[in-house]
C-alpha cells in the first residue's frame, strides 16, 4: 500500500530538522572532544604541580632537619614518599618513588612501572611521561611518578556532552515546532492559491489569485498565475468563437449544397419518367426538349456544387496556411492580365487600371490572381450596363493597397459582413455562393495582410492590402 506523500512543510521542516541536527552532532562531538583534551591537559598539569609540589615540600623539610644535624638522606626520602602516597590518595590514583635502590608504590597493587631507559631519561631532562604516568626527577637521582586519574576527566567531559545534548534536544524540539508554525503561517498563500485553482473551470476562468503585499516570490507567482489565466480564459474564449463559427460555417455550407443537390436530385427524378423521345411525332419532340432542359439544368446545378466545393476546399486550405508559393511578383502584368480576361467577360463594362508607379508583391501568384478575379466579377455584378469599375495599386506605406472600385452603394448594416462566409446582400445575384469575398479576406490574411472596404458617396472599394517588396 502506498504511504500518503508529505506535505510540502512537513519536507521543508523535516529537512531543517535534519540539517539543525547533524549540526548539533558535530557541535557535540566537537565539544565533547575539546572538554575532554581541556581535562587531560589540566590533569597532567596538575600531577606535574602535585609533583614539583611533593619534591619542595620535601627538600624545606631536609634543610630543616640537616641545619639541626637530625636527619639523614633517608628522611627526604621517606617525606617525598608519604608526601606521594597522600597526594595518590587525594587524586584517587597511585604513584611511585625509584630511588637509586629501591621502588616504592603508594599503594599494595602491582602496578606496570616505566622502563630504566625512560628512568634515565627522565633523571636527564626533569620530565617525561609513560602511558598514563606523568614522571619527574628530583635533581638528586629519585624520579618521581604519579598516575593521571583519568574516570575524573572521563566524568567531566560524559557530564558536559549530557548537558549538551539535552540542551541541543530541547533546541531541536522548540525550532521544530517554530518551524513548522512559521511554515504553515508562510505557506497560506499558496493554499489559498491551490484552492481557487480546484474551484476553477473550463467554463469559468474569471477568477484571478490574490496580490496581497509584499512584492515577494509568492506574489510574483500570482501574478504570473494571472497572466496565465487571462491567457487562457483569451484563448477559451478565441477556441468557442471559433467554434461556434466552425458550426455555423457547416450549417451554411450544408445549407448551400443541399440547394444544388435538391435540383440535381429532382432533375434525375424527373428524368426518369421522360420519355426518351426516339419517336418523330409531336410527344417525342416535347420529350426530346424536355430531357434537354432536364440535362442542362443538372449541368448548371453540377457546376454550382462544384464551384462551392472548390471554394470550401481553398478557403480550408487557406485557413490550414497551405496551398501557398509566393514570389516576388511585379504587379502590372499581373493587373494587366486580370483585367483583360474580366473585359473579355463582360464587354458592356470599361475597367480602367490606376497604378501610378510600378510595385512588386511576394505573393502566391495563382491566389492573387483569383483574389482579384473575385473582387473584379463581384464589382461587375453589381454595376450597371456601360458603367466603369477601376482596379487600384498604389503604395501604403511598406504595403501594397489593391482595390476594385465601382459605382454602388451597400447598405451600411452589410458592410461590416461584407467579408463573412455566405454574406450576402439583399440585390445579391442568384447562384452565387457568398465565398468570393471570403476567400479575398483569407488570400490576404495568408500572405500577412487584410481586407478592406470602404463607402464613398455614390462608389465602393474593396480590397486588399499585402506587404510591398519593393524600396521606397
């Protein structure tokens, strides 16, 4: 069974706990170590001073005894012995005289004694030492020695480390504690932030985190929180138009190819019940004619489906940023072909071309092409017998501004539907499929521009910009 995760102030105090402790470790042996070097050092001190301290004593006592002539050699000795002897008794530890022949112990026990080397080494420098026995030389040839008591420095430095180590629990404990309330009190923010991020949804991305004072970390990340959720609650919002335009757009293109297929549909029906009119009589000339009408009905109703599918089809590709070969495209020729096959077309019109000076585009020239085809055959729709459309290129800038105007005047409400998918207006001309204009705004948005249209007294412009390659 898995164990419930920590949570994040239990690992951060877990962790200081960890780290306060091995720091009072090291303290401890440190100070353990220190305390006990500190009683050694004071003890072999004052065995060397307990000695230095038994050889005067004894030496005053000689001088006195010689100057009343009542003593002899064998009186020092003996005062330095029972001088050592009351000095291992007080230390709770023992000592030894060595005379030049004999050793006297201080107490029954047998007791490891110095070799004579050491001895002689000690009669020669005043000092030295041997496991645990401090030794020194009385300048008459006896050396003296008295053990360290060693339980008595052990005792100071085991009750030093109990005192630490209880003073170092308490410690741990009160900085747990404080760790853990200052955690929790620090870390409020963040809850609060968890819990209007679990209260927040798809549907509903208006709630921002709190900005409270001081301009700390958290507060940075609440604001970054926020900036994040006005992001997104953008993009929700973006992804539901979108949505809600991708229905209405299949509706209206359902809509628009269930015309055509209905046509096509009832023309088949009734073609099945003409007769196919092989009889030369008046009833086979009607049913000859009859199936003519039925033949070219369903070419046209063909036609129309096939140009809206086409037109689904590029607009798709063109939102999909595909379909796309630009080039570095001088325009004239380019308006000069556009506009001879638009006249060939439709001879009771005059189109004019106004480009003042000759401008280059990077664009794709297959879509710029069909672009303005669009713009020129939507424009000559709507303008009557012997009136005048002018195709427009001048310079905006580092853009190029390309427009069809034409005598006409829209409605005010329409104009800003003007570039909308099945937009189309009240005089609009049967069996269009409102896509043209659509697919100019789509041409332009591909190749980094956009569509326009403005209102003039008695004229109006449609275009599209597009970015310029030439200088100036």
């Amino acid at each position: 069974m898995r164990r419930p995760a920590l949570s994040l102030s239990a690992r951060l105090t877990a962790l200081l706990l960890g780290l306060l402790l091995l720091a009072l470790v090291l303290i401890g042996v440190t100070l353990g170590l220190g305390v006990q070097a500190f009683a050694g050092a004071q003890a072999e001190r004052g065995a060397y001073a307990q000695l230095a301290l038994i050889v005067q004593s004894a030496e005053s006592s000689a001088g006195t005894t010689n100057e009343q002539d009542t003593g002899s050699g064998q009186d020092y000795e003996y005062q330095v012995f029972q001088s050592l002897v009351k000095a291992a008794q007080d230390a709770r530890s023992w000592g030894f005289l060595k005379t030049a022949s004999s050793t006297y112990l201080s107490d029954s026990l047998s007791r490891p004694l110095p070799p004579g080397t050491l001895l002689n080494a000690a009669r020669q420098t005043g000092r030295a030492t041997w496991q645990g026995l401090r030794l020194l030389s009385d300048g008459r040839g006896n050396v003296l020695g008295l053990a360290l008591n060693t339980a008595d420095s052990a005792a100071l430095t085991s009750r030093v480390v109990q005192t630490y180590a209880v003073i170092a629990l308490a410690a741990l404990l009160l900085t747990g504690a404080l760790t853990a309330w200052l955690l929790r009190l620090g870390l409020r923010p963040l809850r609060v932030m968890a819990a209007q991020a679990a209260r927040l949804g798809v549907g509903d991305l208006s709630e921002r985190m709190p900005l409270a004072p001081p301009e700390d970390e958290l507060h940075r990340l609440a604001l970054a929180l926020n900036r994040m959720l006005s992001r997104l609650q953008d993009a929700f919002a973006r992804l539901s138009a979108e949505e809600a335009r991708t229905r209405a757009f299949a509706a209206d293109a359902s809509h628009e190819l269930r015309t055509p297929l209905a046509a096509i549909a009832g023309s088949l029906e009734v073609l099945e019940r003409v007769p196919d009119g092989s009889h030369a009589d008046d009833a086979g000339v009607q049913a000859a004619e009859a199936r003519s009408r039925l033949i070219a009905n369903l070419r046209r109703e063909s036609r129309r489906a096939g140009r809206l599918v086409d037109d689904l089809l590029t607009l798709t590709r063109l939102d999909a940023g595909e379909g796309l070969r630009p080039l570095r495209l001088p325009l004239t020729p380019l308006l000069s072909g556009v506009l001879e096959a638009t006249q060939g077309l439709t001879p009771q019109l005059s189109f004019l071309l106004d480009s003042p000076a000759p401008l280059s585009v990077y664009a794709d020239p297959e879509r710029l092409e069909g672009a303005l085809l669009n713009l020129l055959r939507n424009a000559a729709a709507h303008t009557p017998a012997g009136g005048t459309v002018t195709l427009r290129a001048v310079a905006q800038g580092q853009s190029v501004r390309l427009s069809v105007l034409n005598p006409a005047t829209l409605d005010p409400a329409f104009l800003p539907r003007l570039f909308d998918r099945f937009a189309r207006g009240p005089d609009a001309a049967p069996g269009g499929s409102g896509l043209g204009l659509a697919i100019v705004r789509a041409v332009a948005q591909a190749h980094g521009g956009d569509a326009f249209a403005a209102q003039y007294t008695g004229e109006l412009e449609v275009g599209l910009t597009l970015p310029r390659t030439d200088s100036g």
